[in-house]
C-alpha cells in the first residue's frame, strides 16, 4: 500500500515514514508523531516542522494580540484612535499570518503543508493589504 506525502500530497513508492516531534493544542505539549514524506521533501518538513515548534507560542500571542486590538475598539469606541487600532491590528494579523504561516493538522492532512503554506500567505496577504487600505483611508476620510 502506498502513502502520501504529507509535504506534497502524492501517492508514492519512495515515501518514507519518518518521527517527528509536534505540539498539540496551542503549543502547549511536544509529542513524537509518524509521518510519511518523500526523501526529496524530509529536509523542507523538518525545516518547517522545526519552525512550528520554535515559533507556535509566540504566533498564538501575536494573533491573540492582535484580535484584542480588533475587539477593543468596541470597548472604546468614543475614542478617535479606536478605529486606527482596530484597521492596524486587522493588518498586523495578516502580517503574522504571512510571516508565521502555519495551520491545523486537518489542513495539512487535507491538502498538503506545501500548498496549505502557500493558501494562508495568500489569505494573510489579502488581510493586510485590506487592513492597510482601511488603514489609509481612516486617515484620508478621518
């Protein structure tokens, strides 16, 4: 029986079952998971699996961060930096996407972590791009 790739998301003979490390939830406990990759791709998935263990607390805070931004201004709406805030934390929250592009394990299993990487840059870029454009026009309107 042949498996998938879970860096392409190609059936192949040559795809190799190696042991990783992972977290689960938010980051919380590292656990030795088994995933099957292409020799040609172990280098790219140890190299992003590494990153997701390095940096996964650090991209929850930020996004945490930056959604406190957006509800904020509900709370302090009387205020005219209010709406700044909000704009600025939609597009530093497709910053962070961008920079730190990672997703859910369903995600990955779904389509591939090579083009799952590609689909939420794409969808951070978009973020940013409205959330500076929002940005620009609350200054030119406000």
């Amino acid at each position: 029986m042949t498996q998938k790739c879970v860096w392409c998301n190609k059936e192949n003979e040559r795809v190799k079952e190696i042991t990783a490390l992972t977290k689960t939830g938010f980051g919380a406990n590292l656990h030795e998971r088994n995933y099957f990759v292409c020799p040609e791709h172990e280098a790219k998935f140890r190299k992003f699996n590494d990153r997701v263990i390095r940096y996964a607390i650090l991209f929850v805070s930020l996004i945490a961060i930056c959604f406190l931004g957006m509800v904020g201004p509900a709370i302090f709406h009387n205020y005219i930096w209010s709406r700044y805030l909000m704009v600025l934390s939609f597009a530093c929250m497709g910053l962070v996407v961008v920079i730190f592009p990672f997703c859910s394990q369903t995600t990955f299993e779904f389509m591939s972590i090579a083009t799952s990487i590609k689909v939420v840059r794409i969808i951070g870029g978009v973020v940013f791009a409205l959330g500076a454009i929002g940005f620009v026009l609350g200054l030119l309107c406000g």
